[in-house]
C-alpha cells in the first residue's frame, strides 16, 4: 500500500523550498522591530495577524484546526485509526525583541509542510498527525517561558499565578489573552491541561542555536536532552536621593547592589567549573533611571542553565546567597526573591531517537547525536507523550538576534526528516 511506499522509496518526498521561503518572509513582516530584526511578542495585535496566517496554511493543507483557552493551535490530519493516540509535531512563532525570523518557525512552517511533503507523497497515515503552534514558548511579556506547553503538561502553580500576572505595562494575562480571542467568559485555564498518553509522541524540528552542525559540516542533529531551565526576578530597594547632594557614605545604591549582583552571577557559574554551567543578567532595570538621582529601585532577571539539574539547583541557591548578602553589605533591602521556573531537564526518547536515526540515514543526510542548551516546548512536551527533536545548522550558531540564519537547503532537509519520521512513526 502507498502507506508503506516512502518508507522505501524517500524519493517521493519532495519540500516546496519556494513556497517556504515565502511563508518565513511573509511571516516576519508581522514584526514590531524593523527588518531584518523580528519582534513578535504574545497576544500582540502582529501575534494575533501571525496566528491567523498560521492558520489559514493549516486549513490549506487540509487540516483541521482546533485552539485552545490560551491560543495553543492544533491542526490535525486524521490518520484511518483515530482511536489510536495520535503523533503530534510543532513548535512556536513568538520572536523576543529585536530576533530572527527561523527560531520557532522552522519547526511550525516545517511542520506544516512536513504534512504536505507527506500528503503529496501519497502517503496515508494510521495514527493521526497533528500540527501544534504553542502559546509564548517565549517568556517575553509575562517572564514565563513556554507558557503554552507548560499549561498542557499541567501546572496547578501556573494556572493559579496567571489570574493575576501583569506585564511590565501593567496588562493583565487574562486582559491580554482575551483581546487575542482567547481566555472568554467560560474558559478555565485547566482546560488546557493534555493527558499524559494524549500523543504516541512528539517531534519538533528547530534550528541547533548554536554552532556544532554548521561548524562539522553535518546536516542533522537529533536531539538526546535538553538542557535544565531556571529563571529569577530580584529587586533591590535603596533611599535613592540627590547625585550631588548624597555623599558616598551616606548611600544605599539600589543600582550598584544590582551590579554587584550581577557579577556575582557570573562567578556562581564560573565556579562550577563546567563549561555546561551558564548564567545571563539579561534585564537590569533602574528607578527613577535618571541620571542624577541614585537608583532607589533596582530589579534583575537572571537565567541560569545546565545539563546537569543538582549543579544548576546549587548556582541557583548560591545567587540567593549573595543576594542576601549584597543586602545587608550594601543597606538596601532585598524586597523581592523569585524563582519563576525551576525546570528539570528533559531526554528525548529512544524509539523517536532511532526513528529520527533512521529517516536521516535512508535520506542519505549526515547526523549526529546532541544535548539542547536551548530550551523549548518539547522539555513539557516530554511530560505529556515520548518526545524527540530534530535541529538543523544555523548560521555561526546564531539566535536570538537579527543575523540569526538557516539556508533553504538546511531547512528542506529538515522538513523531510520530520516528515519521514513522523510517517514511522505514525504507522508504530
Ligand atoms: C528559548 O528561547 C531559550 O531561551 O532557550
Ligand atoms: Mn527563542
Ligand atoms: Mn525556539
Ligand atoms: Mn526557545
């Protein structure tokens, strides 16, 4: 039966790069940043334009769509046994300020025409194929990162934060949400909630945001583990006062127990020893943020990252550590400690990994085995059903940032890498 055919023959599998590229420029013109930078920030009215052309290529490509409380987006291609769970892909399309136009769309764009690379091949698949756009795996506006997955994989502690989280505009979730469309007078966050079991598995294709792919000359990366997550807001408060007037020591420097902070972060890390260990003050705010009047309020959001969960635990506590004792060194008061996301690490199946293995060989593309030390929804994805991710090279590694790059090429081989695995996949 033509079911069986490609997984012989790959020959028939065959990406429309044109119509591709097209979708990825056309998508980054729903952009707050100018081009070539990518800022596409959750429930914003570009977001909301994006969605709709996310949706719009779902419904050409035949499937059907589904949204959820929060936005997450399933289009779904029915397999002939749809008692059976079915094999989900997908990634997300929300950019942080000033990006690139291929983190997280590759794996949506690429998913969707996974989909028609199958449709066109004849193939037909048993278990049903699912296309999902997740809700801010970008923690740009709310300070939480794979928001959508989070909330699918199931979190008590998310739903109940989200009734009263702000943006630094001081928009509520639920306000925003609902100008979107979504969160309306009868959703309940809990909805979003998937059983585990809901999806046999879970593949996302993604680009490597980093430069090992690129640098070896290998094509396909198939993705072991991903790397553990942890993310915290601290604020500092001070007097403030007048630059002239205040004398040195008379003061207390919100802004420079910030300061001090920060640089404590990076030794924390450092002192590990580990070059898996890493940690980024990517936000340090200032109040009142004039120049002659010494900050009475300083507030940081510190990332801090590993392989290994017991290691990252340790850099975290030992962040809270100087915190506290910056504090007191410095006579500001420490008025805010947060862990907003304390995630352990996630590992990729062994079925999906040698599916991934195989499709990449009959395919004839070189590959490798590699840990994520980039996080994404399939770290909650993996709570929820077998999961495994497929990275292709980007240009010098670069993400999260304008110059951020992936050739056509790259990402045609890619998408026929999804493609052959999810057909396996969905025959399993
Ligand atoms: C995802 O964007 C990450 O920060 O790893
Ligand atoms: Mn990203
Ligand atoms: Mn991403
Ligand atoms: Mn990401």
């Amino acid at each position: 039966p033509a079911s069986f055919d490609i997984l012989t023959s790959v020959s028939s599998l065959s990406v429309d790069d044109r119509s591709l590229q097209t979708q990825i420029d056309e998508l980054a013109l729903f952009s707050d940043a100018p081009a070539p930078s990518v800022t596409r920030v959750l429930y914003t009215d570009k977001d909301v334009s994006a969605r709709r052309y996310i949706k719009n290529l779902m419904k050409l490509a035949g499937l059907s769509i589904r949204e959820d409380a929060v936005g997450n987006i399933f289009g779904q291609w029915d397999g002939h046994e749809t008692q059976l769970a079915g094999v989900a892909t997908g990634s997300h399309i929300d950019a942080i300020p000033y990006s690139g136009k291929f983190d997280g769309v590759v794996g949506v764009l690429g998913a969707i025409e996974a989909i028609n690379v199958l449709k066109r091949s004849g193939f037909k698949p048993k278990r049903s194929l699912e296309v999902v756009m997740f809700t801010s795996e970008e923690p740009t506006r709310f300070g939480i990162s794979c928001l959508g997955s989070r909330l699918m994989a199931g979190s008590e502690a998310l739903e109940k934060a989200l009734q009263q989280t702000v943006d630094s505009q001081n928009v509520s979730f639920l306000d925003a949400s609902r100008s979107a469309g979504y969160m309306r007078d009868h959703d309940d966050l809990s909805s979003v909630r998937m059983k585990k079991g809901s999806y046999s598995a879970f593949v996302e294709l993604h680009i490597e945001q980093g430069p090992i792919l690129e640098a070896e000359g290998v094509s396909i990366g198939i993705v072991t583990a991903i790397a553990a997550p942890a993310s915290i807001k601290v604020d500092f408060e001070g007097n403030g006062g007048h630059a002239g007037a205040v004398l040195m020591p008379y003061r207390n420097d919100a802004g420079l127990a910030a300061a001090e902070l920060a640089l404590a972060v990076e030794e924390h890390v450092l002192e590990t020893g580990s070059i898996d260990t890493v940690g980024t003050v990517g936000v340090i705010d200032l109040h009142p943020r004039a120049i002659n009047s010494i900050p009475s309020k300083s507030h940081l959001e510190i990332d801090t990252r590993d392989i290994d969960e017991m290691r990252r635990n340790s850099v975290v506590e030992k962040i809270h550590q100087s915190a506290v004792a910056i504090a007191k060194k410095r006579s500001v008061i420490l008025s805010g400690f947060e862990i907003v996301n304390q995630d352990p690490p996630a590992l990729a199946d062994e079925t999906i990994i040698r599916a991934m293995e195989a499709a990449s060989q009959q395919l004839n593309l070189t590959h490798r085995l590699m840990i994520s030390r980039a996080y994404h929804d399939s770290l909650f994805m993996a709570r929820v059903s077998p999961m495994g991710m497929i990275f292709i090279p980007c240009y010098k590694g670069y993400s999260h940032k304008p110059e951020e790059y992936a050739s056509a090429e790259d990402i045609a081989n890619g998408i026929k890498v999804l493609a052959l695995t999810l057909a396996k996949l969905s025959l399993y």
